[in-house]
C-alpha cells in the first residue's frame, strides 16, 4: 500500500509549481544534493520551497489525523518525518537558502485558501529577502507566516 505513496510530483507541489512557472519564476526540481531534497529550487532567489502533506509531515490541521492500527510505528514514523524535516530547514537555513513550506491544508479541505492568494504570497516572499514563509489553511482564516 504504501509503495503508492508519491514522494515527488503531488498533487500540492504540482499546483504550486505550475502557479510559480506560469508567473515567470523558473526552478529546478528535487535536487538530492541540498538537506531534504526541496520540491522547487530557485537559485536566482537562493530559495526552496517544500510542498508539504499533512499526514505525512504531521502538520496540526483538520487533515491530520493518528491512525488507529499500528499505533507506534505511525507514531515512530511520523515523529521522525517531523525531525527530518526540522534539521532539513535548519541545515538549508545554515547554507544561506531561505526556506517556504506550503501546506496541503492551504490547497484543499474546508481551509484551502484561494490558489492565486497562496501564489501571490510565494511570489512576494520570493522577490523578498525574508527567510522563512509558512502557508497553511486555518479555521480562523488564512495563516501566513513570514519570519
């Protein structure tokens, strides 16, 4: 079952990276040389982004939920995803990349946000100097998070 699980080209880092090509920003893909082989690499703007699943990733969105069965290999598996990615951001952060995580809540779900609002924002961080960006879907409303 979980030999179908896609690491590369879902559904969330398609939608993002169409958006981001349409408006003119060209990348290259999954390069396995830098921490946590990003999803959208832009050298010109010494930035990747990640296009993160919610379960996956163990994201605390309305589309995350702890499997029942197997309870401690999930957790292991999840937990230890969850540090990959921390040490990931922080060793890219180290080599002077700034990072943007998408998540998937922000595209689909009773949270998605607007794709041209998501792109919008991707763009404006990237013509931006700031380090960080998080884009998640939020029962309150839209949550970015430049920093």
């Amino acid at each position: 079952m979980m030999s179908g699980i896609r690491g590369k080209n879902t559904k969330p880092e398609l939608i993002v990276r169409s958006g981001l090509h349409r408006r003119g920003f060209r990348f290259r893909l999954h390069r396995s040389d830098l921490p946590g082989k990003p999803d959208l690499i832009f050298p010109k703007h010494r930035a990747v982004v990640f296009a993160h699943g919610c379960f996956w990733h163990g994201h605390d969105c309305h589309l995350f939920k702890w499997p029942k069965s197997r309870e401690e290999f999930w957790r292991r598996k999840i937990n230890e995803n969850c540090r990959r990615d921390f040490l990931a951001i922080d060793m890219l952060a180290e080599q002077g990349w700034r990072v943007a995580e998408v998540w998937e809540c922000a595209l689909k779900g009773r949270t998605r946000l607007a794709v041209a609002e998501i792109l919008d924002r991707c763009e404006t961080w990237l013509r931006s100097e700031a380090p960080r960006l998080e884009i998640a879907g939020d029962e309150e409303g839209p949550s970015f998070r430049i920093f």
